[in-house]
C-alpha cells in the first residue's frame, strides 16, 4: 500500500472538486439507509488523472478509468475485497475538508481482537494497493455527503460487483 499527499495536480484537483456536484451520479448502492452514487469522468480528466499517477506513483496498467463516488452521510460499506478483475485500487479523498478514510483489516488476534488500520482523510491524499485480496471497509460518519476520486485499473472494462466477505470475518 502506498499513501502519497497532493496526488492531483493543484488546477485539476481545483476543477474536479469545482465541477463535484454537476456530474452525472447515477446510484451505485442503495441497501443502506444512506446512498451511494458514481458519476464516470470523461477521457480528457481521466487521461489527465491517469498522468498523474504515472508521473507520481507507478506506470499505469490494464483498462484505467476513473469515478467520482458520493457517499450520503451515515453510509456504511462493510469490510471486502476488491473483484479479481481490479488490478490495482486507488482512491483520492477529495471532500468534505474533514471525513473518514479507509480502514484496512491486518490481522486476527484470536482473543485480543481484530488489528485495523486506517488510512486518515485528508483531501487530496491517494491511497493506491495491489490488489491482493486486501480486506477494507469505509463510511461516513460526517453531516456532509463524502466525495472520493476512485480510480481503476482492471484486467478489462466489465463491470464488476463488490464481493463482500463481511458475514465470514465478523
């Protein structure tokens, strides 16, 4: 996992947060009592997103695009893994100013517990991973709506579900 502050480039951070809410949010998740939406980003950001992370983090690989998602305060998405067909994971908090971050599972103590690790929301920061099967989970526990930047680069363009393993670890 690596962890990188001022991931975007300070013009087009300012133009994606400036255009957060006139984009195209369809729903993504609606079985909490609070929702989740996604809008795509059209090429010329995502090309722009993707030489970001080139210049700043790793050679891109597969199929790379990216979303914005919006997550309603008091959404919850429990701990899982990313869908095999996602090659690496990333994520850039964006806003509100103060939110919540990732939480990753480390390992299982037996009696003395669970060993969590959270990545901490500060706006702009990426978390990026291989994916490995990594456990995490995320929520917002604000007043205001969280909006992440989330970028995939997968083996192929399908569309792809969340496999939740939530029932077996907890």
């Amino acid at each position: 996992m690596k962890v990188l502050e001022d991931f975007l480039y300070p013009d087009l951070y300012g133009e994606i947060v400036g255009s957060i809410n006139d984009l195209p949010y369809r729903v993504i998740d609606d079985d909490n009592d609070a929702v989740k939406f996604e809008a795509d980003l059209d090429e010329s950001i995502c090309q722009r997103i993707k030489q970001c992370y080139e210049d700043k983090v790793a050679k891109t690989e597969g199929f790379f695009s990216a979303g914005v998602v919006c997550c309603e305060p008091g959404y919850f998405f429990n701990m899982h893994a990313d869908h095999p067909n996602k090659l690496v994971s990333s994520v850039v908090y964006l806003c509100p100013e103060a939110g919540n971050g990732t939480v990753f599972f480390k390992e299982d103590r037996g009696d003395q517990g669970k060993v969590l690790d959270e990545v901490l929301w500060h706006p702009n920061r990426l978390v990026t991973w291989r994916n490995q099967g990594q456990l995490h989970m995320y929520e917002n526990k604000t007043d205001e709506p969280r909006y992440t930047l989330n970028i995939y680069q997968k083996k192929n363009d399908e569309v792809f579900e969340v496999r939740s393993i939530s029932e077996v670890i907890w």
